[in-house]
C-alpha cells in the first residue's frame, strides 16, 4: 500500500485531480465566506489563491482540509474526503496560526509529525530542509513568529505528501528565510507534488505560482497563469515626462484614463519638469489624445499592469459591480 502511494506520487497521479470543488458553499451565521465555488487542481500544479481580507480564502483551506464541513456541494482531494486524504497522509498543511503545542521542543515536535504521517520522511532531513536543526532543542513556546513559520513548513513536509496546503506561509519571514522556503518550495513541486498557497504577497505569486487564482466574496474572480490576470485586467500603464506648465484637468479628461498621478520632479530638476503616470483601458487611445493636445510627452513608456495592479484593478472593478 504505502509503496503503491509513493509510486502513484512521483508518477503524478495524473489521471484524477488532487483537489475538486464542486459548488461548495460555506456559511457562518449570516456571513457567506465561500459562495458556489468550483475549482480543480491538477496533480503538479503550484497554485497561488489571492484574494482581499475576507475573501474566502482561510475558509475554502479549511473546507480542503476537512477542518470545516461545507453546507452544500462536495470536496475531493484525490478522489476521496478530505479526512480520508489526510489519514492516507496525502496532505500536509501550514496553517496562519495555532497548530503548534507549548512545553515541547521544536525536535520533539517534529518528531511526533514524521511519527504520526504514514510516509514519514527522516526526521534530520525534515529539520534541515526547514532550516529548524539548529534550534531542534528549543521550546516551541519561545520561537520568534519567523521560526515558528519555519516549525510549521516543518510539519507540513514532515511525510511525502502529494498535496501541501500553505496559508500565508511566509507571513513573518525575513527576506533570507523567505527566498530558502520558495526553493524549497519549487522543489516540491519539481517533484511533482501539488502546492497551493494563500498569500497577501502578489510578487510570490507572480515569481512560484504557474496558476493564480482570484477570490472575492467567496467567489472565483479570475483563474489562469500571472500573465492572463495582468492581461484580464484589461489596463496598462502609461508614464511620460513633460515641461512647462501642466493642467492635470485637462490630462484628467484624457479618454480611458482610470487613474493619473503627476509628480513634479526633485529640487535638482528642471523647473516644470513633471512626471506623469497613467492608467488606461485603452493606452493606444490614451496617447493618441494626448497629442491631440498638442503636447509632446517625452520618455514615454507604456507597460502592462504588475500582477498587483492587476489584482486591484479586477477586485475595484467587481466591488464597483456590486455596488
Ligand atoms: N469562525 C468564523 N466565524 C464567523 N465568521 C467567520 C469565521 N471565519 C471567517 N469568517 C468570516 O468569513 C469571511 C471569510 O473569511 P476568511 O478568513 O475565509 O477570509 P480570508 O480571505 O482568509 O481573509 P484574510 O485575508 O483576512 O485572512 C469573512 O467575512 C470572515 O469575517
């Protein structure tokens, strides 16, 4: 049985999807956290989920989890319940927050997570590989919030898991620790586990996820690779300098505008140096209109939107819908 599991896990398991979301909703009182969502993931993919505070996203790992019932629809992960995924030692998961038992050490700990996990991997390779080994003797309780990330990434690669489930994983992490855990991360996935990750942090997604996906209000908003959300979100970017005297009014009316911020530039400048930057539906129409006005933008520069950009300009739109 466990061979057959590690056999299926390095082959991919490519037949069946590692996670399934079929109309799942999920309730709390009146607030509704996830709304009809369905979602596949496939065995390999590293999937980002992104989404503004109270989007859904803690709650839709949860239900992955079998932490939560869903109040309708149904939750697979290779096929089976979440619980029966999770005993066969499937998934490995880090959590926000908890999880963590006071009075041990960070040894200890680890030890018990590669005792219980059916398919254990070495407890030294376990502490290593999360950069944990030097403080294995040190009381669980008394780890800075950037350790105890690093216990829990720990615990979640504790066993050869085909799923690991990371809620806002690198939360609290130094610049160092952060650039090791994605490499450890890409190794996961090289190894053709499936990685889904919540994050705040849009430039993560952008650089390890090959999928991203969008929730709002419990909902899917968007769901393809970085390159197609930034192309979703319709805009670009438009930057200029220009000289002389400025009327933000009139670059105000430029058609397709959605935003403008001009800046006058520092002391050592010209006077009457100003920098301009756009945001347009249309960035063609945009500067075809401004000169239209008879000004001469100089350093021109038209760009797609960064992933962030994109993220708010899709999320603004939706909540613009709503209203
Ligand atoms: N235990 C709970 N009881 C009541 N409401 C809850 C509970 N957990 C979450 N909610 C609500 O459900 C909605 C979704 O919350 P959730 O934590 O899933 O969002 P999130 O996208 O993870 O947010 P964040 O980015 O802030 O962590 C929010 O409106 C939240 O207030």
């Amino acid at each position: 049985m466990t061979t057959t599991q590690a056999t299926t896990a390095a082959a991919g398991d490519t037949a069946r999807p590692a996670v399934a979301f079929d109309q799942v909703t999920k309730h709390y009182g009146d607030v509704r956290a996830v709304d009809g969502l369905s979602l596949t993931l496939h065995p390999g993919e590293t999937v980002a989920l992104l989404g503004p505070n109270g989007a859904g996203k803690s709650t839709t790992l949860d239900l992955l989890l079998g932490l939560r019932p869903a109040d309708t629809g149904t939750v697979r992960v290779f096929g089976t319940s979440p619980r029966e995924a999770i005993v066969a030692g499937r998934v490995g998961a880090m959590l926000q927050s908890g999880g963590l038992m006071d009075e041990v050490t960070v040894g200890e700990l680890v030890r018990l997570a590669c005792a219980l996990h059916p398919r254990p991997h070495p407890v030294s390779d376990v502490l290593a590989r999360a950069g944990v080994a030097q403080i294995a003797d040190r009381k669980v309780d008394k780890l800075s919030g950037g350790q105890a990330q690093r216990v829990r990434f720990a615990l979640a690669t504790a066993g050869d898991s085909d799923l690991i489930v990371l809620d806002e994983p690198t939360t609290g992490m130094d610049v160092t620790t952060r650039q090791a855990f994605w490499a450890t991360m890409r190794e996961q996935a090289e190894q053709g586990r499936t990685v889904l990750f919540a994050t705040h942090y849009l430039e993560e997604a952008d650089a390890v996820a090959d999928r991203v996906l969008v929730l709002h209000r419990g909902r899917l908003l968007a769901d393809g690779t970085a390159a197609e959300i930034k192309a979703k979100a319709g805009a670009r970017r438009v930057s200029f300098d220009l000289e002389g005297a400025v009327d933000e009014a009139t670059l105000r009316d430029l058609p397709f505008l959605t935003s403008l911020t001009v800046s006058h530039a520092g002391p050592a400048a010209a006077p009457g140096h100003h920098t301009v930057r756009i945001q347009s539906s249309d960035a063609d129409a945009t500067v075809h209109a401004l000169y239209g006005l008879g000004l001469y933008p100089r350093n021109l520069e038209v760009a797609g939107l960064g992933l962030e950009q994109a993220f708010v300009a899709i999320t603004a739109a939706e909540e613009a819908k709503q209203k």
